[in-house]
C-alpha cells in the first residue's frame, strides 16, 4: 500500500506492521531512567496532603495557625483558598472541588495542603492543622446509594445518580426479537484502575512570567491540562 497526500508519499509498510523499538527501553532497563520523583529544582519547597478520615462528613472547620506557625512552612491552603471551580473528566461529570470547602465525599479526599522547605516538616504541619467534622451517613453499593432514602452524596445528583448517558447501536429490539437466547444477568468485578509504573509524585515550576510547568505520572496530559487549566483560571 502507497500512501499519498499533503506533498508526501511512504514507501509500502514503511512502518506499519514494522518492529518500532521504544526509545526508553534501555534506560528503564538499566534503571538509568530518570522519574517525576527523581527531579529536583533549585530552591523546590516540598508539599504534602492532608486527606479525609472519612466517607462522608460536612467540615465544620479548619484550623491551620498551628501549621502556619511552624518554622519551614511556606503555604497553607484549604478549600477557601480555592476558586471554587469543580473538575471532572467530562464536561457533565464536573462535581469535584480542588479542595472541598462544606463537605468531603470519600475516605482519602484532598481536606488540606502545605508547602515547606523539606518532606519532614511538611509531614510535621500536616499534623498540626486541626478539623473538625461532622460525620454524615455514606454509601458503599451503588444499587444501595440510587434507593429512595439514601444519603444524598451531591446535592444537585437525585438518588446520587449524576448523568444517565443511554447508549444504544443498532435496531436494539429487532435484535432482541431476532436472538436465538435473550439472557439476563447482574454481573461484578472487582475494583481495579490503570496506573504508571513509578513511584506517584508531582513537580511544579512557576515562573515570574505566569507560566506553570508539571511533571507528573498521567495518562492524558491534555485533560489535565486542561483541568488545572479551569481549577487555577490560568
């Protein structure tokens, strides 16, 4: 095959088809590669998350002077820091704050943030910023959480159900009407999710012209991009 266009023609099997070695194989291999994690910067301040206990709670308050205090503490921020944007991969699925301000919705969510000279001190403020909660009933099964009576989780999503998207390809009943076995299950799997192969951490450089540079494990940098983008109105 000949493929031609735009001034340009390759050669039959040119590439496809052909063995296309990774330009990163050897260094991986070797342990030469160098990760997010094994980057430095001059004068790089360290950073360290404060994450929820809980599955459910409204947070009462967050009080952050103990942390603001402690020498080696550069920043403190919270959900009242934040522009109050709310991110999500989809335009439709956009609930998610940066930092919540009223309310965590998962055991593990983001609650609180410090900036500080080295890891050992962040970890230190961490542990120094007091919240107070109020633990709300949670869901756990997702049959349970679109029941009538369950705990409301958004308040915008009804019987926590955020978007209904229907996705029908073809004659759907002629289909069922021309099958030799129409069969229904409830079928469950196991939790799982795709992941990089290095260890997880993120490194920013801001510069004096407003420029936001990120190095980080993804696996879409353009949604990314384009979340950080909406979150910090940049």
């Amino acid at each position: 095959m000949l493929c031609k266009g735009r001034g340009y023609a390759m050669a039959e099997r040119e590439l496809v088809g052909q063995r296309v070695v990774r330009i990163d194989s050897r260094a991986k291999a070797t342990g030469e590669a160098r990760y997010t994690a094994d980057l430095t910067l001059p004068r790089m301040l360290h950073a360290k998350v404060l994450r929820s206990p809980h599955a459910h709670a409204r947070i009462l308050n967050i009080d952050t002077t103990r942390a603001e205090r402690l020498p080696g503490v550069k920043a403190v921020v919270t959900g009242k820091d934040a522009a109050g944007v709310k991110w999500g991969v989809f335009r439709y699925t956009r609930d998610h704050e940066l930092l919540p301000a009223e309310k965590v919705r998962y055991v593990g969510e983001d609650v609180a943030a410090v900036a500080a000279v080295d890891e050992e001190t962040a970890l230190e403020a961490l542990s120094l910023i007091d919240v107070e909660y109020e633990v709300l009933p949670a869901v756990f099964d997702p049959l349970e959480a679109m029941r009538e009576g369950a705990p409301q989780i958004h308040g915008h999503a009804e019987n926590n159900v955020n978007i209904h998207v229907p996705i029908e390809v073809g004659d759907v009943d002629q289909a069922f009407q021309e099958a030799y076995l129409v069969r229904e299950d409830r079928f469950s799997d196991t939790e799982y999710t795709y992941c990089q192969t290095e260890p997880y951490a993120v490194l920013t450089n801001y510069d004096s012209n407003g420029n936001l540079e990120i190095w980080t494990p993804n696996a879409s940098p353009h949604t990314k991009a384009k979340a950080l983008s909406n979150l910090l109105e940049m």
